[in-house]
C-alpha cells in the first residue's frame, strides 16, 4: 500500500481527498494535517525514513506554503514523492512546484475520474521505478524521472522545466486537449501553452488534429502519441 500524507487547510477538502483516496486501489491515508509546520513535523518528525510514500499538498495555507513545505523538506534530504492539489493557476509557482520535483500539479477543483486518473498515474511510475533493475535505457531513465518528453529539444524562447510540466499534464491527461483547456488546467496563459503544444507536435510526440470549438468555430486540439519505450 502507497502511505499517503493528505495535506490542506480546509477540513472538507480534506474530508472530499480522503474519500477519494478510499475508492483508488494501492492507497492508504496515512496522516492528514492543515497546515504547513504540521506536514514538515509529519515527514520529519520520524527517526530514520519518512512513513509516508506520498503527499497529496495543497499549496496555500495560514503558516506557509506548500512551497515552503517542500522546499524545507528537500533540504533536509528527504525524497518523498509529493502530488501538488491546489487552486493556485500562476506559471511561476507552476514552474517552483515543478523545480522541487512535484510528480503532478492538480488544480482544484475536479472529479474523482480526474484524481483517480493521477494516482493511478503515480502509481505506475513507482511501479516502474521499483521493476527497474541493472543498467537502464534511455527510456527506462526517462520513466524512472517521470519525464515526458524524453530527449526532446528545447529550442530557444522555451523553458526545459516548462516543457516538461505540459507535457506530463497531456500525457497524464489520455485524451485530446486543446491550447485553451490545458492552460487551465496547468494555470499558464494559452499563447504560452500553444507554443510549447505546438512544439510538441512538429517533433512528433503530439497528434495535432482539428475539431469543432464551443462557438462553432474550428479549434485545434492536441494529443500524446504513444512512442516506443512508452509505458502507457
């Protein structure tokens, strides 16, 4: 069972997180706290090695932020995996969230067929991660980082960083999103996310197909193409 440490301020949204956990295969609540000091004394408040596999952190909170939080943790050494949950949408925390090694940024709010869908995610990377044995491939490297974009180039103007955030959120996605959809999801303006999608698709990890938007109007959306060495 993954040991999970559920964290944010806002007793039903801690109460709505449990529940949701409780429906997913392969998890278990470990603790749950509401604010930032408490999920730093939670993971290191122990001898020895965190008794938490994952954190599901929302980032903003009374004490201090999740930023704050992970920040902390790292360093002090410690590795847990953490999955941000949060409504906060700016690029910038997007892109510190993703510099401290978030496995997912979720934006509140969202369905139990969204969250499941993250976990399960997760939950196959530490698979993965633990079946890896010996010398690994490129490919075997990239999963084992939960890179997406493997060894994409990242032409001039484009953050590596940010690259690596839209492509895990259309990966994990599964389904066809357009420049406007993943920018919500992602909190990043939909000029940027369309020059990173766009990108994608010239190198050939994206499908790029065209469909009717919400006014009638012809819209692009785009979609992760299964490569060799992909595990999903």
């Amino acid at each position: 069972m993954i040991r999970t440490l559920l964290v944010d301020d806002d007793a039903l949204t801690l109460e709505l997180h449990r529940s949701y956990l409780d429906r997913v295969d392969g998890f278990e609540v470990g603790a749950e706290c509401t604010s930032a000091r408490a999920a730093v004394n939670a993971v290191l408040g122990h001898a020895g090695s965190t008794p938490f596999d994952l954190m599901l952190l929302d980032i903003t909170m009374p004490d201090g932020s999740g930023i704050d939080v992970l920040r902390t943790l790292r360093a002090r050494g410690t590795a847990i995996d953490v999955i941000a949950i949060t409504g906060v949408r700016d690029a910038e925390t997007v892109r510190q969230m993703a510099a401290l090694g978030v496995h997912q940024y979720l934006v509140k709010p969202f369905p139990f067929s969204v969250f499941s869908e993250r976990l399960a995610s997760y939950r196959e990377h530490r698979e993965s991660a633990r079946s890896t044995d010996g010398e690994a491939t490129q490919a075997e490297i990239d999963a084992l980082l939960g890179r997406a974009t493997g060894t994409i180039p990242v032409p001039k103007g484009l953050s590596a960083a940010t690259l690596q955030t839209v492509s895990s959120e259309l990966r994990a996605a599964g389904i066809a999103l357009s420049a406007s959809e993943a920018a919500e999801r992602l909190g990043m303006s939909r000029v940027a996310v369309r020059r990173y999608l766009e990108h994608l698709a010239a190198e050939g990890v994206v499908a790029r197909t065209a469909r009717h938007g919400t006014r009638g109007r012809p819209e692009t959306e785009y979609v992760w193409e299964r490569r060799t060495g992909d595990r999903r």
